[in-house]
C-alpha cells in the first residue's frame, strides 16, 4: 500500500483533505525553521544568578534556559487562607535564596544549591485556589480550565491544578533540586498533581527546534519591550491585584513522530508552512520574513496553504499576539511504542479569552498538523507580580488588597 503521507500536496492541503483537518491537534505552537549552524563552546552559567524580587516574576521575560520542571499542586482538603498565606511565604523565602545560589532553610543537600545556573522560581494560581480562600470576586474572569476542543484527548494526569511551580535554569540537577525543596517544604499542605520537565537546545541567537525538526518560536513578542508590556504584562485595571502579573496557559501537545517520519520534506513544509533549512515562509527568503498569506502559485493554489500551521497561528489583529514558549518533553515510551515526545507550550498573555482563545479556536479547527499533534494535557493560572523586596510574599496584594 502506498504511504498515505508521502505524497501529501499543496492542492490537498488546500482542499482539506484528511491531512489538513485532522482529528487531534496542536496549540498556537510559533513554528518555523533556521538554518543551522555551527555551534560554538558555551559559556559555563553555573553561578550565574538571575534577581528574584522585582515588579514582576523572573521566569517569563528572562531568557529562556535549557531546562524546566512545571509542577502543579492541589490544595490539600481543609487546607484554608491562612495556610495558602503561609505556603507562600514559605516559597518566597526558598525560591529568594535558591535563586541566589544560597541552600533554602533546612535544605538537606545544600551543596546542590552552590550552581543556580540562571535559576527563576514562578509561582501561579489555579481557579480554585480562589474558592478556597473565599476570594472568587477577585479570580479574573478568565481563570478557567480552558473550553473543550473537538482536538483535545486531555488526560488527568496533565490538567488543572490549584497551583504551579515554573522552575527554569541551565542544568536539569538545578530545577531537579529547586523542585524537591519546594515540594517538600509544603507537603503537609498540598499534594502533587503532576510534574513536567523538558527542555531546550539552540545555538546562541538562534531559535530552538522541537522534536520534528522544526524551529519552533519564530514569531514572538521581543521581552522589554512596549509591545510587552501591553500585551503580557496585566495592568491591574480590573484587577489590581494583578498589576505586573500576567497568565499561563501549559499545553502538553503530544507527537506523532512515527507517522511525522513517514511525511517527505515537501509535505513537511506544506504542513507547516516554511521550510524545513532555512526558516523561511514559503513565500520567503529567511526566517523572520512576513508570509504573504495571499500568494498564489501559477495554478492559482495558495503558495502558503491555508490550512498550514503558519496560516492559522497567524493573529488575524494586533489584540491576538502573545508571548509563546516552547520546550521538548522525551520520556520513556509505554511498552510497545517507540516514542514517547512532545511539546509543553506555554503561552503568556493580558487576558487568555482575548489573546490565547481566537487562535487556538483556528488550530483547533483547520490545523494540517493536528496530523500529527494531540494536546494531552492543559490548564490555566495567573501569575501574580513579582515581590517587591524581603519582607512580603508572593501574591501579598491578593489577599491584603
């Protein structure tokens, strides 16, 4: 039988044959392609340190390092607001010394905290720590698990939870240390939902490539920047509370890469909508060039097939833009797979109804990678501001406000 991928053309994508619609999907994932190049020794970060208080949390306009862990936690039952106060507190004075390459109180192996590697220690809230602590008029109004999608095969394991841990840093012994302290320091109060770890490659100035190959986050919001700080940052107009914090959306997006492997270079790039060497559109010389979305080839058929990835993770207005962030996951396959890989793609943004929604709503719909991709796991929190100094706690003006 002859390989139903390998022959996968620009006018089947464009007609919305089974390779363009799908049946599992991919969330707003900023792909593309770079040309490689030669990698070149790098420097060793071990004791670099990144500052932890600030106006906002370090871990989302830092650059980003090579490995993560997200953690999420559930609320342990009778769990209140006076204990959700004293684990927070509790964090900010561990993650205030980790990230200072200082051993957090009691740590029992406080040789592993000497090399913070660029560490940032994030901390979020899940819709129902809101409940919990009687404050659901201050919850934004969108801090929700997100809506159904006909593309999702969510499992439990991966979805929700009443807090998250972002903990990033250059060596995976840093974020693996910096997880267990924190966890273990609050176990009484809460119980582990799940933990995610991945990670990330790509010679410096260059963009990272996920495990089909593919660069993935060329089109982002450049950190310190206006554009950032009207798009990601909140400005506590409706929440105040919430000034110079933002949102995370966590989408676990599982890869096909048996059936992805089976697909030739052509209708990779069909797919997605550059090319595989280079990064370029197709309607493009170089990676960060505009795809011209309304080029046409001399039959007439869409250059940039209208249901390639690029097309529909494409804002369609300025309101739709938001920071994207990518980091591979490989772990051991189930008995009798070959694989076991993927993508946590995080998204941060204002308002997650606003930004993250429209887009994902066009994934979710038409996406010629939902092929090959499937969201496994998802869930959404606010990230308050960041701690101004010693003395306050993460999230303070949550419930002193």
């Amino acid at each position: 039988m002859a390989d139903p991928h390998a022959g996968l053309s620009r006018r089947r994508l464009f007609g919305g044959g089974a390779a363009a619609v799908g049946v599992v999907g991919a969330a707003g994932m900023g792909w593309g392609a770079a040309g490689l190049t030669d990698r070149r020794p790098e420097p060793d970060h071990g004791l670099d340190v990144v500052a932890f208080y600030g106006t906002h949390q370090a871990g989302i306009e830092t650059t980003p390092p090579g490995h993560v862990a997200f953690a999420g936690f559930d609320l342990a039952p009778g769990v209140g607001r006076d204990d959700v106060i004293g684990l927070l507190r509790i964090w900010t004075d561990d993650a205030a010394r980790l990230t200072q390459g200082l051993p957090a109180l009691a740590d029992t192996e406080p040789e592993l905290a000497a090399r913070p590697a660029r560490l940032t220690i994030t901390v979020g809230f899940g819709p129902e720590l809101f409940t919990v602590t009687g404050l659901t008029a201050r919850r934004p109004s969108w801090l929700r698990q997100l809506p159904p999608f006909p593309v999702d095969r969510l499992e439990p394991a991966y979805t929700g939870a009443d807090l998250v841990l972002q903990v990033c840093a250059e060596e995976a012994t840093t974020v693996a240390h910096a997880v267990r302290v924190l966890s273990k320091h609050v176990r009484s109060l809460v119980t582990v939902r799940w933990v995610q770890r991945g990670f990330r490659d790509a010679p410096r100035g260059q963009t990272m490539r996920n495990l089909m190959g593919q660069v993935d986050g060329t089109v982002n919001i450049a950190p310190r920047t206006v554009d950032f700080e009207r798009l990601v940052w909140d400005d506590g107009a409706s929440r105040p509370w919430l000034r110079g914090g933002t949102s995370l959306v966590l989408r676990r997006i599982a890869m096909d890469l048996d059936t992805w492997d089976e697909l030739d270079a052509d209708g990779r790039e069909l797919t997605v909508g550059r090319k595989v060497t280079t990064g370029a559109p197709l309607t493009g010389t170089a990676e960060h060039d505009e795809p011209d979305l309304t080029a046409v080839d001399r039959n007439g058929i869409p250059v940039i097939p209208p249901s390639s990835h690029v097309a529909r993770a494409r804002h369609t207005h300025d309101g739709e833009r938001f920071l994207r962030r990518g980091f591979n996951y490989d772990e051991a396959p189930a008995p009798g797979q070959l694989s076991n890989s993927g993508l946590l793609f995080v998204a941060y943004q204002r308002d997650v109804d606003a930004q993250f929604l429209p887009v994902q709503r066009r994934l979710a719909e038409f996406d010629a990678l939902n092929e090959w991709t499937t969201p496994v796991g998802s869930a959404v929190f606010a990230i308050p501001p960041g701690v101004p100094g010693p003395g306050h706690y993460l999230g303070q003006r949550l419930f002193e406000s």
